[in-house]
C-alpha cells in the first residue's frame, strides 16, 4: 500500500493535552503495522487457523478504510469508533485536492460584486466601482517619464482617487504605507528605481470571469474604467461568452502585477481578439436585443434627425478622452 509522505500528513501539537495529535493517515498505517505484527506472533506461536483468518480480515479491513474511509458492507462488530479521512476523501469533491486547491485557488489582487449593464460603454471596457479602484495596486516602477505624476499620487495618499496605498525603495526590502506618516516628504523623497503601489486608473488591463469558466472565453481581458456606484458594468455585446444576465449574478476582476502579464492578458485574452468562438466559429460578442432595434428605427426611410439629435449620436460614438471631432 502506499505511504505518503509526512508532509501531506503532519502531527498536530496540542494545547490542551501534552504530545501531539496524529493525522488520520498516520494513525491507520499505525494499525495497519500494528496488526501485521500480531498476524506474525499469532502464526510463530502456532495459533487457531480461525484467529489468523479473523486477523487477516481485520488487516484487509483497515487497509481498505485507508484508501476509502467511506467503505460500504462493513460488520457492525468492526467498525471504527470514530471517522477518518481516507486517500480518496482527500482528492474527491468539491474541498479535494482537485476541486479545492489545484483547480480553484485563493488569489491576491482579486474583486468580486454584482454585474450590471451599461451600453454607453465599449465593449472592452468594464466599470470598476471607485471604491475597488482604491483597494487594488498596481507597482508602477518611478521612471523619469513618470515622476511626476507618481509624486501627485504619493500626495494623493490611499483615500483618494487617482492615489496610491504603499511606496517601495529599490533599496529596502519594507513598503511605507502611506496612510500614515508624512506623504509630501516621501513624494518629494521618491527616487528613479522605487516602487509606487498606485491604485487602479482608467485604461488598466484588467481580467473579468464568471463563474463557472466552463470555456476559455469565460476568463477575457478588458480595460478597466473607473465610475461611481457599486457594481461592475459592461457592455451587453459581452454577455454570451460569460453566459451573464443581469438578475443578480455576481463576477470577477483580477489585476495582472506585471508588464509581462499585461501584455499576455491584452494580446492572448483581449475581448477584441475573442469575438468567434473556437468550438464552432460562431459570432459571440455581437450586437443584439436593443441595439438592432434601435439601428433598424434610425435607418428607416423618411426618418429626419435634428441638428442637436445628429450631434447628440456623434457624441455617443466617440470614446475615449482624447478622441475628438472637428466641426466646420
């Protein structure tokens, strides 16, 4: 039978009692070496070919309750007093090694809340409410191009958006928090080379899931767009490929670290760059419902718009701070 390692099952030492309390796995190799060493006494001191049967079946017994705790058709005379985890309770279900720690894992720069529908955005864009905006950082590396800009967010301090929670030097392996202490003394100090935890900003790469990924379009890349409220929002183009409505589900947002990262969520997993699924080459990300509605009525003959309803639609189009229009 197999013997694992002591680091899958490690002692346990009590407060209340001296000595340690051993895994489950431990105590049932314990019985199991245990009750080979009383088949060989039985057999050396010549015993009843019944109790060597009844050993035997006692030692069959034990091994099998350690791969599977949960055996079945078990003699009431000789089951175990107290219940055990097994090799297989430790890899099946939904708390297994596979569901519970290789498949799902607990991450770090990660948000969660209600989704809701917003058209006016772009289709790779998500709204990120303020208040997560100022939880997640991003370390932006001070570089002459950049100085400046970082120092207003060291100013800024962790309460205000656009602003920044934690300053790291590039010599010092501590991070200063920066709600406490004097931030204009350590803007003023930050020098090429030190890292500025700043907090999330219009344009960021950010990765949005729901759950469950059933596919790999249920993980896709957006560009993040700060707002008020409390929800994300995004476009309703978008919802097919995440399977989403809007009656209460609830999604992910994780902000890659690195420019490595960013780079590989943006060309790899851009919303853009996952329009058709792979299974099929079906259209996934398209306009539906009151988007066709709404360009069929525009579009029909005999249908005049105001100056004002013209530039109102131009408007709409244009996305983007530094997007513009000239006008004669």
């Amino acid at each position: 039978i197999p013997v694992p390692p002591i680091c899958i099952r490690p002692s346990v030492i009590s407060d209340l009692k001296s000595g340690t309390n051993e895994d489950d796995l431990t105590m049932k190799l314990s019985e199991i070496v245990f009750i080979n060493d009383v088949i060989a006494k039985h057999r050396l001191s010549g015993a009843k070919a019944q109790m060597i049967n009844e050993d035997w079946e006692f030692l069959q017994l034990h091994c099998a309750l350690y791969i599977n705790s949960e055996t079945s058709g078990i003699p009431i005379n000789m089951q175990p007093k107290k219940s055990s985890r097994g090799l297989v309770q430790r890899l099946k279900g939904k708390q297994g090694r596979f569901r519970g720690n290789l498949s799902g894992k607990r991450v770090d720069f990660s948000s969660r809340t209600v989704i809701s529908p917003d058209p006016n955005l772009r289709i790779e864009e998500v709204g990120v409410p303020v208040h997560v905006a100022k939880i997640l950082t991003f370390p932006e590396r001070v570089q002459p191009a950049n100085k400046a800009l970082m120092k207003q967010l060291v100013i800024n301090g962790p309460d205000v958006h656009p602003g920044a929670n934690f300053v790291g030097h590039k010599d010092s392996k501590y991070k200063k928090f920066l709600r406490y202490g004097n931030r204009f003394k350590i803007a003023q100090e930050l020098k090429e080379g030190d890292i500025v935890e700043r907090h999330l900003r219009d344009g960021d790469i950010v990765l949005f899931n729901r759950q469950p990924s059933l596919h790999k379009l249920s993980i896709m890349c957006h560009r993040a767009k700060v707002l008020q409220h409390r929800t994300f929002r995004f476009n309703e183009c978008a919802c097919t490929p995440y399977n989403a409505d809007f009656d209460g589900d609830e999604m992910n947002l994780h902000l890659p670290q690195t420019e490595e990262a960013r780079a590989e969520a943006l060309v790899l997993m851009g919303n853009k760059s996952n329009l058709v699924t792979p299974r099929n080459g079906e259209l996934l990300i398209a306009a539906t419902q009151d988007f066709i509605t709404g360009a069929y009525l525009l579009t029909q003959r005999d249908n005049f718009l105001t100056r004002a309803e013209v530039f109102q639609l131009a408007a709409t189009l244009l996305a983007g701070s530094d997007t513009h229009m000239d006008i004669d």
